[in-house]
C-alpha cells in the first residue's frame, strides 16, 4: 500500500466507513502521524459534536492480592501463603466505599487476585453488602478471569456465576484480565490465565445476559504490530454479536517490580498511533478512552487530539498499576484543565457515560477540589466534593 492508499482508507474510516484488520495494521505502522491523528478526530466530532470529554470519580478497591495465577506483569500479586498476602474483610471493604461516597464517587471497582477459596458464594456476599449499604455506588467491577475462577471454586456454569453475581449487585464488568488476547503473547506474559477466546466467551455470556462492559488492552509486553491489531479485532467480532462493550481502553505495560523487568514496552508514539487507530477501527464501540495513568497527563491530553472522549477516573485509589511504577497522580481540577486547555468541555458521568455534570465555562470548574489517587492523602480531610449544577 501506498501513501495514496492510506489517504483513500483515513477518509472512508472518517467517513464512517468499516477498515479491515489489515488496512488497521497499514494505518498504524505507515499513515503519516497527523493524518491519522485528524481521521480519528473526524470520527470523535461526528459521534460527539458538542466537544464534551467525559470523566469519572470512582474508587478501585482491592479486596485481595492473593493469585494462583502468577501473570508475568503483575507486581500486585502474592502466591497463597505467601507472608505478603492480605484479603481485606467486608467491614474494611465498605468503610473505603463509605470514603468514597463522602468524596462524591458514583462508582466502585472491586478487584483483586483469584484467591483459591473465593467462590461465587464470597463475591455475591460481598456485592451484597456493597450494594445494599450505598445503593448509590455502581459496582463495575471484576473481569472474565475472576469469573472463570469462582466458577471453577463453586462448580457451576459460567452462565450461573454470571446470573448470582448480577443478582446480588453487580452492574458491569471490567475489561480486567484482557492484556493481549492473541495466544502467542498472552502465554508468553500470561501462562496460567485463561485463552483470549475463553475470555470473550465469558464477555458474550455476560453481554447476553444483559450484563454490559468495557474492553482493555494492555501493549508493550512484546507483541508485535499485527498482534495488536488482531486484539482488536477479536474485541470487534464478539461487539458485532453482542453490543456489549461500552468502551476500549487501551492502556501501556508498567514495568517496576514484576517479572518481565521492562524488557519490552510501548513508546508513547505508539500508543498515540493505536489510539487513533482504534477510533477508526472501532465504528461498533462508542466510547474511546485514554489511559492517563499510565501514559502521564501529557499524552493523555495529546490523546485528546486522536479520538479519545474520555479520560477515565480520578481514581481515588488504584495499587495494582501503581505497584508496577505507574507514577501519574491527579486531581479532579487538574483533569478539568487537561480536558478544557485541549478545546474540549469537560463533563462528569456516570457509568453508562451519562452527563451529571457539563462545565460549559471556567467558571464551573471545581477549583477548590484536590483530590489525589493517594487515598490516604485525603481520608482524614473529609472533604466532600463540590456540587456541580447540570447545565
């Protein structure tokens, strides 16, 4: 393919128009880097012609760090038994949701290690409890693995694990566990884990039984270009069978204090370039997110520029990322500012990306807020979020 051919495939992508695998992998490694980047914009302002870039406040809670499955990246993780290992118990689990209520979080994640005695018995006790004691909270929580896993613990089917844990509360489900999906990579980082293809099974499952969620995607573990593209194209087969994905979040390898040591990770030129591609690759997902976290508020700006309508969470608390260096902090005046210095609306949302909050002008910016992912930081302030009319 020529020059030539990749202006034909940016317009028919930024026309609306469907690209193929093999025209995504094209765009990526040799469509010239502005181009790219304004197809992909393209898109963003037919799907969104207000200019609106969404945001969350939630709190990521770990209830474990105790896993069997031992992932080559994952600096969060203790075997069983190890001295380390720690389980929070409910009690604990609901006072930081409690925190996070007073600090104006509409949404919690649960997440932890597969602990071996965790059946579908623990996580719907503890949904419960979630639930029934801030039915404010959203709980968007888990991924496919950890499914698999109290499935397996309990004996029963996946369709029943899904079916009792959306019962006792549970909203939407993480893109958790996706890292790459293609097989060469994913046994490379990832021996113990499920395949990618069990993983979707257990989002089509989900999806059909009304339980929406997110995909993700973790670069820069040593997969190559192709096998990036073939993620996604595994994420966009099973959307156009089930609808159910409401969002790709692709985000970068942290490599401090795990086993892969840094050997392989992905520039930020490259994860700019997939982020733009993904917008025009993904004409059935409606929502694009950057991973600020990972990348660092500049490149999450930049993002801002190549597709990207949200910026995910303030994060209230976040370990497992964090464990592996991921060093960016921010707070929700910080984040506004990244939104509205890129030309863009900033808005607070809920979990299905509805509007609770549109800061139309500077001057309905909560500049008073400092709210960092270092929860300790804030719990003794208690210091409530502004309220923030709707416009």
């Amino acid at each position: 393919m020529s020059t030539r051919d990749s202006s034909e495939i940016l317009q028919r992508a930024a026309d609306g128009g469907r690209i193929s695998p093999e025209e995504a992998l094209f765009l990526y490694t040799e469509a010239p880097f502005h181009a790219l980047g304004e197809a992909a914009d393209t898109v963003r302002r037919r799907r969104y012609p207000e200019g609106i870039v969404t945001y969350l406040i939630d709190r990521n809670i770990n209830y474990t760090n105790v896993c069997v499955t031992a992932c080559k990246f994952c600096a969060f993780y203790r075997a069983p038994k190890h001295k380390e290992g720690w389980s929070h118990d409910t009690d604990e689990i609901l006072r930081r949701c409690a925190e996070a209520v007073e600090l104006g979080a509409t949404q919690v994640m649960l997440q932890g290690g597969h602990h071996p005695d965790y059946g579908v018995e623990y996580y719907e006790s503890l949904f419960r409890a979630v639930s029934e004691n801030f039915p404010q909270l959203v709980i968007h929580s888990i991924g496919p693995s950890e499914i698999l896993h109290m499935a397996k613990v309990s004996g029963v089917s996946l369709e029943e694990a899904v079916r009792r844990i959306h019962a006792a509360g549970l909203a939407s489900i993480a893109g958790a566990g996706a890292e790459m999906l293609p097989a060469r990579p994913r046994t490379a980082i990832a021996p113990l884990k499920e395949s990618g293809e069990r993983w979707l099974e257990v989002m089509g499952i989900a999806h059909k039984l009304g339980v929406e969620s997110t995909a993700t995607m973790m670069m820069g573990t040593g997969e190559t270009n192709a096998e990036r593209i073939e993620h996604m194209r595994m994420v966009r087969d099973l959307q156009d069978e089930t609808g159910g994905f409401r969002a790709f979040i692709p985000w970068t390898y942290q490599p401090e204090n795990n086993h892969l040591k840094g050997r392989t990770q992905a520039t930020r030129l490259e994860y700019l370039r997939l982020i733009a591609v993904a917008r025009l690759f993904f004409d059935n997902i409606n929502h694009l997110q950057s991973s600020w976290l990972t990348t660092g508020k500049d490149v999450g700006q930049l993002s801002l520029h190549m597709g990207v309508d949200d910026l995910g969470s303030i994060m209230l608390e976040e370990n497992v990322i964090s464990s592996a260096g991921a060093k960016h902090r921010s707070n929700l005046h910080d984040l506004v500012w990244m939104i509205r210095s890129a030309g863009r609306i900033p808005a607070q949302r809920n979990t299905t990306y509805e509007h609770l909050a549109v800061h139309w002008t500077p001057e309905d910016d909560p500049t008073d807020l400092r709210v960092t992912s270092h929860f300790s930081s804030i719990t003794n302030k208690r210091k409530p979020l502004p309220v923030l009319d709707n416009a």
